[in-house]
C-alpha cells in the first residue's frame, strides 16, 4: 500500500460538488468541466539519495522537517525489536497537496491566464489518488480498521507549523471505485496512438484522442521516434497537440499539466523536486 508505484490519478468523486453537479449520481461524460476544481497532487516516497547523497541544493533544513526527515520504526512501534541486518527505516508513503495550482487534465476557463486558483477558491478544490485493492475480504484477512501516526500540524518548529486557518479533509472511499479518470468512456493505452507518419484512426474526445483499436500487448514501440509521439499522457495528446486543442492554455509549456520530471533533474528542496513526479507525459525521456 506504501508504494507510490501502485497509485495512479484518482477519478472525479461524486460526494460535495467537485464535479460541479452537487446532485450528481454520475459524473457527466466527456464534459471537460468535470475537471475545474481538480487541484495539483504528488504522491512519492524519497528516495534515500537525499540523506545519503544530497543532491545540489537540498540543505540539513530540508531534510529535518517532519514531512522530508526519516521515520524509524522506534517511533511507531517502541517495544518491537529489530532483527539484526534488518532495516530501522520504515519508507513512507508521502502526499503533498499543492490547492492552489492548477491540476493535470483541469482546463477551467478561469485558470488560463494565472494558472493556478485564487485563495477564495482553493478551499473547494480537491486532489486524489487511487488504487486497486487485492484482498477484498477484509473480515477473512482480520482487516477493521485504517490506523494513523498522526502528528499536530499547528505544532512545532518552525517549516513544520501551519497557519490554523489553513485546513482540509481527508476522505477515504472504498468499494467500487470508476477508473474513467478523464470521464470519456473509453480507454486509453498509449502504445495503441498512431505511430510517426502513420494514417491510423483514433477517437476524438473533450479531452484528447484515444486508440480506435482494441488494446492487446501493453508495451511501447521499440522505435524512438513512435515512443516520443506515443509517450503522451491520459489525453493522448502531445504538449504541441495539447497546445493546438486547448488554445486558452497554449502559452504554458505543459497546457495539460501532465509532464513527468525525474526529481533529481529537478530544482529546489525535496517538496519541489517531486511537485511533477506523477506526470504521465515524457516518462521515457
């Protein structure tokens, strides 16, 4: 459950109006305005390079704040005894919530020129994630509860306290989750858009293109060339195509929101560095 590889994008919640439809029973389909409140939402746990290997840029005050430090098992279990050669690191699964900028696949008219929502907005903006669950019988696999380490975020040195005025919730949902994270009704694999140079047919929608053909081998194109036009994301849509089909949002470089950055490649403290860590954009580059 702790591995952020597991997690993907989380599809538009019904509950509250985050879909714009506070009566909604469903989201509606191949309606881009689903998307509005769709706020900017990593998930990742650090890479041990960080407090190993600094890379350029990161300081020992990055690194002792209570959401980049390292969490050891003697905090959350102090009576339980650590087998030698066994690891005292106990890796987290960590998310940071970004309510104010602009989330991937969020085309919301009033975003276009500032790229990210006002203070009066970003308390009704939501960001989410989802996986699959394997064991679905949770009374045979004796599972009855979530349970949290929870720290005081009002609370603290200073770069671990929050403004008290600033909160948020947390909700989880389990059941019958949709996968339709662009809510078109259609599935998208990347390896099945047109290659380069190729006359195949895709279906358009709101959001993008997606493959006409039924998807058989999930495995991208040996050739580099097919892989760069292929490597695109949900939309299915190049950033020049994104550019072409969202002109309100052309003069940004990413228009979708949705480009991959390796966070050593990246800039500024360990928070920063995996801001575009979950982009499904340019992920083989």
């Amino acid at each position: 459950m702790r591995s952020p590889q597991a997690w993907t994008l989380a599809s538009v919640p019904l509950e509250g109006n985050f879909d714009g439809i506070p009566t909604a029973v469903e989201p509606a389909v191949d309606d881009l305005s689903i998307g509005n409140k769709r706020s900017k939402l990593a998930w990742y746990s650090i890479d041990p390079v960080f407090y190993v290997q600094r890379p350029t840029g990161v300081n020992d005050d990055d690194l002792s704040l209570n959401k980049t430090r390292r969490i050891f098992s003697r905090e959350l279990y102090p009576v339980t005894d650590i087998a030698q050669g066994q690891s005292t690191v106990i890796n987290t699964l960590d998310l940071s919530y970004f309510p104010k900028d602009r989330g991937p696949y969020n085309f919301n008219p009033s975003l276009s020129v500032s790229n990210q929502f006002s203070d009066a907005e970003a308390p009704e903006t939501w960001g989410g994630i989802m996986r699959a669950i394997n064991s679905t019988n949770f009374e045979q696999s004796n599972v009855e509860y979530i349970q949290f380490w929870v720290m005081d975020p009002y609370f603290g040195n200073t770069g671990d306290r929050v403004d008290p005025s600033n909160n948020g919730k947390l909700v989880f949902n389990l059941g019958e989750i949709s996968e339709d994270i662009l809510r078109d009704g259609r599935k998208l694999y990347e390896n099945g858009l047109p290659e380069v140079g190729s006359n195949q047919t895709t279906i358009n929608s709101a959001w993008g293109q997606v493959p006409s053909s039924q998807s058989l081998i999930y495995a991208f194109d040996t050739n580099e060339a097919n892989r760069a036009v292929q490597d695109a994301g949900f939309d299915g849509l190049t950033d020049a195509q994104e550019a072409v089909k969202f002109p309100n949002f052309s003069s940004f470089p990413d228009p979708a929101g949705d480009n991959y950055r390796f966070y050593l490649d990246a800039d500024g403290d360990v928070i920063n560095r995996y801001r575009d860590y979950n982009g499904f954009e340019e992920t083989l580059q």
